[in-house]
C-alpha cells in the first residue's frame, strides 16, 4: 500500500522545550490527517490539512502543509507532560485504495517533567 | 465527534480458538470500517477495509481466510481471527469514516482496541 515516512521514531524532551516530527510522502498527498495516540489509549483525531502551503495552528500546536503537498509537519512549543504520546500522521489512498488512510509509523514523545 | 465501540478490549485465549472482535458506529451509518494491527511501539497497519453488504478488500499479505471480516450492517463489522496463534498476539483497532459525507475529507474515528493475547 501507500507509504508515509514519518521521523524521528522518538523523542524525548524536558517539559518546556520544544518538539516537532516530520511527515514525508513520495506522492502528492490531497490532505494529511494528524491523530495523536495516548499511551493504552486509541488514535484521535487532531487536525487535516488541504491546501498546499496550509498552516493552522491549536494552542501550542502548530501544523504545516508542504507547498508540494508532499510533507508535513507537527511542532509543540513548550512541550507538557500531557502531551506525551505517539503522533501519527496519515495519508488517503488513491485510486483503487481512495477512502483509506495510511498511516506514518508515528513519533513517540516522552516529557520529563 | 462520532463514536465507534470496540469490544471486548482485551481477551486471552488458547491456540487454535477463535476470536470475534465487534466494531460498532454509534451516531453515524459507517458505509466502511477499516480494520489495523498495532504491535507495540509501531504504527497502525491497515489490514482490510470492511464495506458493508459486500466482501471485505485485504491489504497484501494480510490473509483473508485467518482474518474473517463481516460488514453486515451499517453500524457493525466484526473480526473474526481464526485458529489463533501466539504470533497474531496484538492489539486490533477498528475505525469509520463517514464516506458519504465525502470521501476525502473526513476523519477517521476509531473503536477503543482489542488487547489479543493468544496462549
């Protein structure tokens, strides 16, 4: 099926300092759906991006769609001990898999308080 | 946003048994349900999209014949792992998308996982 690359595979950070992990795809992507998934817990949603170039942003969290509709970014500033978890950034399938989501490997992230 | 029931959430049982693992949409008709595997500490591999009324469509190498899926309602699709092994050990999450609404741009809403220990 479709791949997404996602990196780095962890990161752990002391609570205040920053994170970010980067989404790749060698197709052009229509969106990318960002989901976040709590330790023993189940993915949720967070956010989709559409449109080349797109950022939104939710409090600390800033999204960023490449100007290819290639990659993607996540990046938390001032990292807390809620957010740990593993992010996961997804992609549809096209053509004969359209309506499916491929989902990067994620990036776990632990926070040291 | 929508809700999607996954039950049981954890279950053990002995090699060679079956295990049927439930999948519910509780607010909304899910014309498809996607069905992945998580081992621990990677990511969610997709196995097979369930549509319902009609055959589910299996990711390569995911076999079709161990991994029984039925979509017979718009509100269920189950799994059904047959003659279970200690290697199919995993955690199995279902999630809908609602694709009527549109095809691309919805999110995937998923059930809570099914812990499956195979001894």
């Amino acid at each position: 099926g479709q791949q997404v690359m996602q990196i780095p595979q962890y990161q752990h950070v002391q609570e205040g300092e920053d994170f970010t992990t980067y989404c790749n795809s060698s197709t052009t992507l229509s969106n990318i759906q960002w989901y976040k998934q709590r330790p023993g817990g189940h993915p949720v949603f967070l956010i989709q991006l559409v449109k080349s170039g797109e950022v939104k942003k939710q409090k600390r969290l800033t999204f960023q769609f490449g100007e290819a509709k290639k990659n993607s970014s996540l990046h938390i500033t001032a990292t807390q001990t809620t957010d740990v978890g593993t992010y996961f950034c997804a992609g549809p399938g096209r053509g004969s898999t359209l309506g499916r989501l491929y989902f990067g490997r994620g990036t776990q992230l632990t926070v040291w308080p | 946003g929508a809700v999607v029931s996954q039950h049981p959430s954890r279950v053990i049982c002995k090699s060679g048994t079956s295990v049927k693992i439930e999948c519910r949409s509780l607010d909304f008709q899910a014309t498809t349900m996607f069905w992945y595997r998580q081992f621990p500490k990677q990511s969610l591999m997709l196995m097979a999209t369930s549509n319902e009324g009609s055959k589910a469509t299996y990711e390569q190498g995911v076999e079709k014949d161990k991994f029984l899926i039925n979509h017979a309602s718009l509100t269920l699709s189950t799994l059904t792992v047959t003659s279970a092994h200690p290697e199919d050990s995993s955690f199995y999450i279902c999630s809908a998308r609602d694709l009527v609404q549109g095809t691309l741009n919805t999110e995937a809403f998923f059930g809570q996982g099914t812990r499956l220990t195979v001894v």
